[in-house]
C-alpha cells in the first residue's frame, strides 16, 4: 500500500473516532460530519460507510441511507447487520423518523450490552409505529432474555398480527403465553426436554421434564410428559405417579386418565 492511502486510511480513522464519540454523545450532525469526512478520505472503510448510513438514517435522510447501506454492502456484502439496516433504510419512511432513530439508538444500546435500556428503545420505537416488525421482534427476543413475560407477550401479540410473521414469532408468542402461566424458566426448560426427547434421548428428556416440574408443581403438561417417559420404559409407578399429578392438574387430559390407569395395571 503507497504511503499517501496509509495516510488517509489513517486520517480517515482518526475522523471515524471522533464520528463515533460524538455520536455516543447524542451529538448527531457533528458526528454525520465526521463520518463524511472519514468516508471522503477512505472509501473502503466499512466502519466509515457503516456509521454515515446509520446517522443519515436516524436523520430522516433515507435515501442517504439507503445509498450509504449499499456501498457499505459492495464492501461487506455479507455482514448481517449492514444487510439487517438496509432493510430498516428502505421502510423507514413506512414507520418515521421518531420509531427509526428509537429502533437505531436501541440497536447501540444492545450492541453496548445495555441489554434493558435497549429494551426500553425497542418498545418505544414499536410504541411510535406499531407497525415496524423489526422493532416488535427485537423488543419481543430481548424481553423473553431478559425474562419479562409480560413485555414479550405484548411484543410478540402485536408481531404476530402484522403481515410476514413468522412461524418463530408464532412460537415465541406460545412460549411467552405459557412462561407467564407457567413462569419462563420451566417452560424452557419443558421445551428443551421436548427437544431431547424428539432426538431420542429419553433419559435426558425424563430429567428435564422432572426438572420442569420441580421448577412448577402445576405444570400439568411437564407432568404428562413425564409419565410419558417413565411409561415408555415401563417404570409403571413412576409414570403412575406422574401420570396422577397430570390428571389431578387436568381432569380433561383424557389421555393422562387413560395411560394413568394402564400405569396402574402395571401394562
């Protein structure tokens, strides 16, 4: 490399830092300034087109944005953020700039560690446009991270109702209806023993499933399934005794009533 591209690419990176601590300082116009002139002095910094595109973009410039993304993406045209914003860039006048620059200032915040005040931004970017699902999944996957039902159930509720969603918004919506029922560590932990058991490993799913209800008594479904495995390897009291905590939970579980008396019977 000449020395005069060592030059700029240093110069560059120096108005790159300057870009980015201005912008960690809300200083939004001087930081687009600086990551314009890193961009001037080095075409081929993705950091540069990376940064210029995200504080057009929370400027209401989206088509800026969207040409800044798209050189990003010549240069890095597998990084799945960059590919992730375009997107945002190319709806964002669908959802305005109050719920864009929310859903990018939360993006920051996630990418910091900042895990609850990036929650906080999500839902409030979902808040300015519910109709942003970009915003309501992310706001819905952080929530259930963080273990709060509540805001994952109102996440995924408004998602699933939004065209394009998806069979994992679906599932998460089933996931933060039963955590919240059930409380989330012992629906998870039902789920990953599902998960065992589907592969065909029964030991591992019968302690996952015991853990399940050791983590809520009145889990009937982790009971059921239980009784499922012990039945399978014909420990008929054990699968008696799960079986019966099911039904006790569920009266209307008729195939619990029904393999808890063959249990009983011993066949």
């Amino acid at each position: 490399m000449a020395a005069g591209q060592n030059e700029a690419r240093a110069a560059g990176n120096v108005q790159y830092n300057l870009g980015y601590a201005a912008y960690t300082r809300g200083q939004a116009t001087q930081a687009a300034a600086y990551f314009k002139a890193c961009l001037t002095l080095d075409p081929q910094s993705v950091p540069c087109a990376t940064w210029a595109a995200r504080t057009a973009l929370e400027s209401g410039d989206y088509a800026l944005a969207q040409t800044l993304y798209a050189q990003a993406l010549s240069l890095a045209p597998q990084d799945k953020s960059l590919n992730y914003f375009a997107l945002v860039a190319r709806n964002a006048g669908t959802y305005g700039p109050a719920a864009t620059q929310a859903f990018s200032r939360a993006y920051a915040s996630l990418d910091a560690g900042r895990r609850a005040e990036a929650l906080a931004g999500f839902q409030e970017a979902a808040r300015s446009a519910p109709n942003f699902p970009e915003a309501q999944r992310e706001a819905g996957r952080l929530a259930l991270e963080l273990g709060d039902t509540q805001a994952a159930l109102s996440a995924y509720q408004a998602l699933t109702a939004l065209p394009g969603a998806t069979a994992s918004d679906r599932y998460n919506l089933a996931l933060a209806q039963e955590g919240q029922q059930y409380g989330l560590k012992a629906v998870q932990t039902f789920r990953t023993a599902y998960s065992k058991y589907a592969a065909g490993d029964r030991a591992g799913a019968e302690a996952g499933f015991l853990q399940a209800t050791g983590e809520n008594l009145t889990y009937a479904k982790a009971w059921a399934w239980l009784g499922r495995v012990r039945y399978e390897r014909k420990d008929y009291a054990g699968a008696a005794e799960a079986y019966g905590r099911a039904v006790a939970l569920d009266p209307n579980d008729k195939s619990s009533a029904y393999f808890l008396k063959l249990a009983q019977q011993g066949k």
